[in-house]
C-alpha cells in the first residue's frame, strides 16, 4: 500500500491558510487529517499558547523556538503512523514556520542554521504550498497575538525567502515548493489553485520512503 502524502500549507498571517486547509480537508474527505502547528493542546502547546496570547509571559526568544519544534515532536509519531496507514495529513504551518519568525527577530546567534537544527530528522512535506501576498492592505485586521504587528510580518516574510533559499542547497533539498500569491483573489480562486497542485501531486506521487530534514 502506498502511505499517505504530507500536505503542508505555509505562509503569513492573514493570508488565509486555516480557511484553506479547512477547504482542503473537506475535499480530501475521511482519507486526511488536519493537523495545525502550534498544536495548542499538548502540554508544550499550552505553553506556547500562553505566550502568544500574554505579552506578561515572558520567556527567552530561543526557549520559545525550542518549545515550537518540540511541538512538532510531540505530533511526529502521530503524523508517521497516519502516513504510514494511507492516509493523507494536511499542515497547517510546520518547519517553515519554525525557522522564518524565530530567525526574523534578529537575536544574536539565532541564524537560519541555529534555528534548523532542533528540526532536523522531522518528516518533510511532500508538496508544501506557500500563501504570500504583496498588498500589505489585503492582510489589515491583524488579532492581538505576539508577532501579528505589521513590521514584524515585513521580516518574517523575508525570512521565508531565505529559508526557501536555504533548502534549495543540495545539502537540505526540499522538492515541491510552491509560492502562491494569494492578493486579490478569492477564497474559491485560491481554493481551486490549491485542488489543482494537490491533486495533481496525488495522482503522480506514489513513493513509499519518506524525505527528512
Ligand atoms: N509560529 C508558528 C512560530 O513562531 N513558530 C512556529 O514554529 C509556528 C508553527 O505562531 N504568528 C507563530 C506564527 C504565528 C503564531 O500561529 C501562531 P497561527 O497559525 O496564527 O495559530
């Protein structure tokens, strides 16, 4: 039997991806899991809810980057076993994420290689698409969490850049990238954009190995 294909959607805040992996799962129908990052129930989670929802709970930037890839360690038996039992898991945020705000804040030390490596040996994405916009007007609204300020973004989205940069090294290949810029078009457009990458990647796709970072 072939495993199942991991699925991952990243990008910025606000540009869409928990209404599109929430589309995304409905079509895939029963044979896929969601599976959001942080998982904000897991006894890592909860702490890093906590600091993203109180700005009194301080704790070291590069604590905080360790509890967000223990996270993914938390969830990395789980996401194996579903692969390996056929079924498809969709992400909603993941590495990516990871290595792109915690590097944006500009810490001493904490450079792209600093941030990847409590990351390394995780399960990789077999097709992740990314969601970025240039209209920095499309993304008003931001909630009140750390991190959802404008000019914070403006890093972050720079960040993506050179942690994509960074996996096209030969030494940490990534196949399946894609950049989808999600300004001015609509839920169903972008909805259709990513049924036609997803399927299509189904459809091709059969290999039993898993990639690792
Ligand atoms: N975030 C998310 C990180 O800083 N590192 C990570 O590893 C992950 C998965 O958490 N602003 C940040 C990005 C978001 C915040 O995510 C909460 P969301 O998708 O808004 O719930």
């Amino acid at each position: 039997m072939t495993r199942g294909r991991l699925i991952l959607i990243e990008g910025l805040d606000r540009t869409g991806k928990t209404t599109q992996t929430n589309l995304l799962l409905e079509k895939l129908g029963p044979n896929a899991q969601l599976i959001k990052f942080p998982e904000r129930t897991t006894p890592i989670g909860k702490l890093i809810d906590k600091y993203l929802t109180e700005r009194s709970f301080e704790l070291a930037d590069q604590a905080v980057h360790l509890l967000f890839a223990a996270n993914r360690w938390e969830l990395s038996h789980q996401i194996e076993a579903l692969l390996r039992s056929g079924k498809h898991v969709i992400l909603d945020r993941y590495v990516y994420s990871g290595v792109a705000y915690s590097s944006a804040k500009g810490v001493r030390g904490m450079d792209l290689q600093w941030c990847i490596q409590p990351e390394k040996g995780l399960i990789k994405p077999d097709l992740t698409l990314f969601f970025t916009t240039d209209t920095a007007a499309e993304r008003q609204g931001f909630g009140d969490e750390r991190y959802e300020v404008e000019e914070f973004q403006k890093k972050v989205k720079v960040k993506f850049n050179d942690v994509f940069k960074m996996f096209e090294n030969p030494d940490y290949r990534v196949n399946h990238i894609k950049i989808l810029d999600v300004g001015n078009k609509t839920v169903e457009d972008v909805a259709a954009a990513v049924w036609s990458l997803v399927s299509d990647h189904i459809a091709t796709n059969k290999s039993t190995d898993f990639m690792y970072f």
